[in-house]
C-alpha cells in the first residue's frame, strides 16, 4: 500500500518552484526527504531491494541503480533481462544496457553476446573509455579484455518458445508480457544526487542486429543532476523515436511533476503515430531532484516499484487507454 508520504511524493504540485530552487543550488531541495529507488514492473520490487542496501548506507545512485540491474540480469528464469532472456530470430540472445551517473558520465553496451552483466560493462564503458557507447563483437571483445567471462547459459524456456515461434515465426510484441520487459532503474540518494541504470534481451525474435531504446542514452534512460532521472520501457523504437527519456527530464526542467512529464512523452507518442499506438505497450518512469516521482504508460497493466524510507511497494502506473 502507498504510504501518506509516498502519495505526496508522487503527486506534489510543488515541484515547480522547488525545483527552479534546486536548479540554482545544485543540492537537493527542501522537500527532499531521503532516497527513493523506481524500477519497472513487478520484478522492481526485488531490484529495489538490491538498490537500497547502497541507499540505505548513504551510498551512490549509480552504484544503486547498477546493483538492481545486477540482480535482474541474475535471474535465470528472466525472459525479458539477461543471459535468460528470449532470443532473436536465429536463435541468440542479445543484450542491451546502459547507465548514467550524476556528473552527466554514461556507458552504453549492445548487440552483446555471452556475458552476464551487460550493465556492469557499460559502467566499465563509462569509467575506463573516451567513449559512450561500444556494440556486439567490439563490446565483446572490451567485455573480456576487462575481466568479464564468456558464459554459454541458455534458459531452457527461453530455447523452447523459440521453437515454438518458429513454426509460426511471426512477429508479434506481447502487451505487458509476463509483466516483464526492460529492467529500469532511477535513484535519488541520500545526499540528493541522481542515477539511473537499464538492462534488457530486447524484443523477443527481433532481427538480428536490432537494437532497442534500452541502451541509448536519451531514449531508454536519462539522468540530469540538476533536474531529475527517467527510464523507459515497452516497444524500444517508440521510445527512441521521440528521445522519450531526454524528452521527460526536459519536461521537469520545465516544471512539470515526473507523472506529468511522462504523460506528455506517451501523448506525443500517441499523437505522432496514433494508428501504431493502440497495439503498442511503452511506460515511463521518472524521480525529480526533490524526491517528487511517478510513470505513465500506453496501456493499462504496466506497474512499477518504488522504496522510499516507507518501504516498497508497487504501483499501477496511470494510463493513456
Ligand atoms: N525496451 C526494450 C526494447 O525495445 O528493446
């Protein structure tokens, strides 16, 4: 159940002028009332738990919202996250992450192959390279020469519906699909700095190659110190298509709530492709400077998980349908 102080949060009017008033002291602002950690659906309940061992020590968002994305990736019955997850077309799962921290530093892997903790390598992406972003064979490659194994799992479960696909093999994304997908993760920390991290195996039986919104900073995550946080999940080419993720923090730099801001991204959507839209599952979830958070969604069904010094619990995200 949500808490008094966890409804507040989530549906403050006051952001607009705290958060002008953060903005100018780059610290967190008055209402701000201790750490809060949002990951999607309902297997952000057990990400969070991971996330608040740090922020519950006073420790960094990155490094919170890392751990939570580790733990999902963890989960060898994940269809939608990690080495578990479901596979291409041909067969191969690949796998997509990126994180972001609070001084604007971001690492991004995909198209990645056999190794357990894409989050973890786009970190290592992110602390050790010039560069934001490395994909399939070359990320690989980095993976491996930065002390990351190859790791040939394969779920079971995973393998046998894409036998079954085959026999169809037509390509159909499933709305709010086992209530999984992409694991996202935005934090606030207990000295009010921001973090985010995000990690999938993509869009069940895409084509080879494909890449999703998950590992490109803007469209499946944004963090920006000054303002707030925002991850996304759903069909990955909606999101990218509008920089979903940029688009709501710049929403909140505007003095939008993080509910509000995600509502404007998803009416975008709907209103630049309202046709595709109907059939289409894409959620945000967003975490202001202040603490303030909340999500939006295209379709019923998408739920996210949020621990405050309240505890965790889990939300039914408003939406468009
Ligand atoms: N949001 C995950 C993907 O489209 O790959």
């Amino acid at each position: 159940m949500t808490s008094r102080r966890q409804f507040i949060r989530r549906t403050s009017a006051l952001g607009v002028g705290l958060l002008a008033f953060s903005r100018l002291s780059k610290a967190a602002s008055p209402t701000f009332d201790g750490p809060v950690v949002l990951s999607t659906w309902n297997f952000g309940l057990q990400t969070n738990e991971a996330a608040w061992k740090i922020l519950a020590e006073k420790g960094r968002a990155v490094d919170a919202a890392e751990a939570g994305a580790r733990l999902a990736e963890d989960d060898l019955k994940s269809t939608s996250v990690g080495l578990a997850g479901r596979p291409d077309r041909e067969g191969i799962t690949t796998l997509d992450a990126c994180i972001m921290d609070e001084f604007y530093n971001c690492g991004s892997v995909c198209f990645l192959e056999k190794i357990k903790h894409p989050i973890s390598v786009a970190r290592k992406v992110m602390e050790t390279t010039p560069h934001v972003m490395l994909a399939g064979s070359g990320a690989q490659q980095f993976a491996l020469e930065n002390g990351f194994e190859l790791d040939d799992y394969v779920n079971p479960e995973s393998e046998k519906a894409w036998h079954e696909w085959l026999k169809t093999s037509e390509y159909k994304p499933i709305i709010n699909f086992e209530n999984h997908d992409t694991i996202g993760i935005v934090a606030l920390d207990a000295h009010g700095n921001l973090g985010g991290a995000c990690s999938t195996s993509g869009m069940a039986y895409k084509i080879r190659g494909r890449v999703g919104d998950s590992p490109i900073i803007g469209a499946g995550l944004y963090v920006d110190n000054e303002v707030g946080a925002c991850t996304a999940t759903g069909t990955g080419e909606e999101v990218i298509r509008i920089a979903g993720s940029h688009l709501v923090v710049e929403k909140m730099r505007d003095g939008m709530s993080p509910e509000d801001a995600c509502r404007y991204a998803v009416e975008r959507m709907i209103r630049i492709r309202p046709e595709q839209s109907k059939t289409l599952q894409v959620g945000f979830i967003a975490v202001n400077k202040s603490g303030e958070y909340g999500g939006y969604c295209i379709q019923p069904g998408f739920q996210y998980a949020v621990h405050t010094n309240e505890g965790n619990v889990l939300v039914d995200a408003r939406s468009y349908y």
